[in-house]
C-alpha cells in the first residue's frame, strides 16, 4: 500500500491531525484494535486549558511547572498553554458535548460550560463531558473522520517495525499485520507519524487498556531514535479495588470536587503529607497512599465522596457512579476502595517542537513523544491538551515539508516480509507466561517506589525474557500477542535503564537509595547508537 500520510494510532493526537492533513492530503489511519479502543477512551477527567477570564497562561504554565518537579521544558510547557485554548474550541465546534455550566447567570455567559479543578492546579480550568470527555471526543473525531473522503481507516491493524530507505535512512513508512487475515505487509508513506499511546501495560496494574504498550517507543527506538525521561512512569492514585473490576479508574475530578482520601477507620490522612491535601498532584497522593499501605497493612485506602449532594454526584459522575454500582458500592453513600495503578507515561520519543523526531519523515505526537511538556510529573488533565495541540503542530510542519517538496525516492520498494521459513507456535504458553512475569517484574521492582538493588535485578530477568521473545520471535508467525510482548520487553527495558541513570529522587521517580533531589535537573536521555545492541539476525530470515 502507499499513501502519503501514515498516522499509527487512533487517539485524540491520531485522529486530530488526521482531520487537518486529510483537507490536502491522502490519509491512512492504523488502530490496532477497534478505532475507538484506546487511552483516549479511557479518558475520565477532562481537557485542561485557559478559558475563563480569571485564569491565565502564566497561571497554567507556573501550575505545570510546579508539578514537573523542575524537569519541564519551559517552552513546551509555554507552547501547550497558550495553544490548548483555541485547540478546545475546535472540539467545540466539531460537536464535543461538554457539560454545561448549571448556574443560570454563567449559562447566559459567554462561555456556558463548566470548567473543574484537579490536583495542582490552581484555577478551575479542566473543561469536561460528565466523566466521559475522552470517550465523547473520541466518539465525535471518530464520527468525523469516518465520513472523510481523504481518510482511510485500518482498525484490527499492528505495526511491526519502521521501514527504513537503506542510503538516506528516512523513515518510508511501516511493516503492518493485519491480525483478522493473518497477513504481514508494507505500508509506504512520504511521512509517519506515531501516535501509539504510552506504555503502562507493562505493569501488573493499570488503569489503561490492554493496548498500552509501548509500541511506537519501541518501534522509534530500534530504527534510531532517542528515548527521554522514561523513568517517570505516572501512577493514578485512585483505581477502584474490587475484584471484580480491579483496573477502572476514579477520576482526579472526584477530588477535585470534595472527594477525601481515608483510612479504614475514617481519618484522612493526606492532611500530613502536603498541605493541599487531597488536591496534591498525583505523585505525591500516589506515594502517600503506598504509604499508608504498607504501614498498615492494608489492601486498599477509600475515596470519599458521599458528603455530597447525591443528585451532585450522580449528575457530576455518571460513569463512575453506575460501575461502581454494579459491584455493590453505592457512592452517594459508601466510601470507594482504591488503589493506585500505572497510568501515563511522561517520558518518550524524542522530539522537538515540531513534532519531529531524530529520523527524517518521522514525527511522533500524544503519549508516546517526550515533547518535555510533563518533566518529572504530569499535571492533571495536560495529556489530552498536549494531543490537541502538538497535532496542530505536527500537521503545521508536515505541511511545511509538502510545500518544500524534499526529495522522496517514489521509485523506493520495501522487501516483501519473508514468512516461507516460520511455522505456527505449536503452544501460546511461553506468550502468556512471559507476559504475566514482565508485568510482575516491573510491578515489584520498578513500581512507586525503588532501590538500585530492586533495579538490577528487574534488568537481570527483562533481559532473560527478551531472549526468549526475540527466539519465539524468530520462528513463529507473528500475533498481535507476541509482538506487544516484544515491544513491552522493550520499552521495560527502557525504563529500567532510565530508572538507573537518576541518582536523585524526583516527581514521579522515588528510590530509596537516593532520596533527596540533585541541584541540578536535566532529562534522562538514551541514545541507541550508545546503548542499543540489534540482535543477531534470525536465522529464519523475515526480511
């Protein structure tokens, strides 16, 4: 196949930019699952940017400051503030249904939508649907880009590896398994952009869905892109914790609107770990909560929110309030057991302000790119306006590079992928049981809290296990299974690695080895020309 912009990734960066390159251009979309199965989805919160009068940019940009725990770019931080604003708007006029504001006088204002308050941010400015917004923007960008004419959609669709042009070593666009058919083949593009999502699959618990696997990371690392900051891997404080629905995420918004994190006997104890208390930004709430775990021994610490008004609460958190309800807890009444889960991934591929990465005619947007937006710690509800915006971003350059119409070798084709020497696995047992080991390993060795020793022995069994993969790898056919296997043994790896490098204790990374911060901060970068060893070609050759 050819086409002349390859998006990986159906989110709300993916789909955004593919709604703006499509006006010019031909545009093929890849989901490697249902278009609308994705973090994006998943989304409860909101979207955060400046929309009342009373707020500002320099508001906005000193709050996200503050939460990267000084390892934020300043410019990318300045960048996503000034531009969230107007990129909302355009949600806006696509159809995004937003809540409304129910005051009466603010519903005659110029701008009728309610705007909430999350954890270290010092103004109201998270513009939301209920507790839904990532679904509902998804379903209004989905509903959108289906009837483009210029846009072509590749659900049940997973990326292999980059095709790179052997001489320029440009990227030309990407190796896909079609996983319904069973069938590998090349997708040629002018450009590629990942928009892959992060990767907190890799860890036994998380609020993410089980695409959330590193694969754009993985993909970008081996063809020769840097990697930065993937040591701070956010953990959500509060995932429900119930047997029956372990992974589903409450909101940030519930404490933003009262809700009081307590212990089994009633007393709310973010009151000593900061003086925000409940309204501190994720890692320090995550870390307290841990805390509190393990000094009492306990499975789980309750989220109050049934002080409220319980209409408040129904209308303010529909979803939460009905899944909760279908395992026998009543909100409005009852306290809510949870536990903090991996959920975002603050570090990434390497790119500048543009959107681009260290490979030419590859650009990487969304979760999966380390823009330098979120540093040590991602401030509440920056993740969906970071999408919005660095797709404007990346559709400006893409456009940019059309117009200056750079050489592009039309006459290049990639191998075909060779399948004639594999065979398929006789048994799935080695896949499932190297997957389970992996998110176990990182889970209790690379988790909320570290040492150097937790450390070493997690990158002892990562690397056992990526021999293992990469064997398998060599002499089955590929499935969807496997290869998100391989790209999370990767991107494991990746982390550890980072995880290393840090001799401090900083935002989302705490190691007991190395408690205090160091006086100067700077990004951890990883460069596979220093560090990544390709393995040995398979002896079954794919291509």
């Amino acid at each position: 196949m050819e086409t002349d912009v390859l998006i990986i990734g159906s989110g709300i960066a993916g789909l955004s930019l593919a709604l703006k390159l499509a006006i010019n251009h031909k545009v093929t979309v890849l989901s490697k699952s249902a278009i609308n199965e994705g973090s994006t989805s998943y989304a409860q919160g909101g979207i955060a940017g400046v929309l009342d009068p009373f707020d500002s940019i320099e508001a906005h940009v000193n709050d996200t400051l503050t939460a990267g725990a000084g390892l934020c770019d300043p410019k990318a931080v300045a960048v996503v503030a000034t531009h969230a604003g107007e990129t909302i708007q355009e949600l806006i006029q696509l159809g995004v249904p937003f809540s409304k504001e129910q005051n009466q006088n603010a519903q005659n204002s110029e701008f009728p939508f309610h705007l909430t308050k999350e954890g270290g941010h010092s103004h109201r400015r998270v513009i939301h649907a209920a507790d839904h917004t990532g679904k509902s923007v998804a379903d209004t960008l989905i509903k959108t880009v289906k009837h483009h004419p210029n846009i072509q959609i590749l659900p049940e669709h997973i990326s292999i590896d980059l095709i790179l042009h052997p001489k320029s070593k440009e990227c030309m666009g990407a190796y896909v398994l079609n996983k319904l058919e069973s069938q590998v083949y090349s997708i040629k593009a002018q450009f590629t952009v990942l928009a892959t999502g992060g990767a907190s699959k890799a860890y036994l618990y998380t609020s993410n869905p089980d695409t959330s696997t590193g694969d754009g990371i993985a993909m970008a690392w081996r063809a020769g892109c840097r990697i930065t900051n993937m040591e701070f891997n956010q953990f959500h404080p509060t995932c429900l914790y119930h047997p029956r629905d372990r992974s589903f995420l409450i909101s940030e918004a519930v404490r933003g609107e009262g809700g009081i994190l307590r212990l089994p006997n009633g007393y709310a104890f973010m009151q000593d770990y900061d003086k925000r208390a409940d309204l501190a930004p994720r890692d320090i709430v995550a870390r307290a909560i841990d805390q509190e775990m393990k000094k009492h021994g306990i499975d789980c610490v309750y989220l109050d929110i049934s002080h409220k008004d319980p209409d408040y609460v129904k209308n303010h958190f529909p979803t939460i309030y009905k899944r909760c309800l279908a395992v026998g807890i009543d909100i409005t009444k009852e306290t809510i057991p949870v536990v903090p889960a991996a959920h975002y991934t603050c570090g990434g591929i390497h790119t500048n302000l543009d959107a681009k990465t260290d490979i030419t005619r590859l650009y990487a947007i969304g979760e999966t790119a380390y823009t330098g937006l979120h540093g040590a710690n991602r401030l509440a509800s920056n993740s969906l306006a970071e999408g919005l915006v660095f797709a404007k971003i990346a559709h400006c350059s893409i456009e940019k590079a059309f117009a200056q119409n750079k050489p592009f070798d039309q006459n290049f084709q990639p191998k075909p992928w060779d399948t004639s020497r594999i065979t398929d696995a006789k048994e799935k047992i080695l896949v499932s049981h190297d997957w389970d080991e992996l998110r176990r390993v990182m889970w209790d060795y690379v988790g909320i809290v570290r040492t150097d020793k937790r450390l070493k022995r997690a990158l002892q069994r990562i690397r056992n296990l990526q021999k293992e993969i990469y064997e398998y790898y060599c002499q089955h056919t590929l499935t969807s299974d496997l290869l998100e296997l391989r790209n999370l043994a990767m991107v494991a790896e990746l982390m550890i690695l980072s995880a290393q490098k840090r001799k401090e204790s900083r935002g989302l990374h705490y190691n007991l080895d190395y408690p205090k911060l160091s006086k100067r901060a700077k990004p951890t970068i990883l460069d596979p020309k220093k560090l990544f060893k390709a393995p040995k070609p398979c002896k079954k050759t794919r291509h």
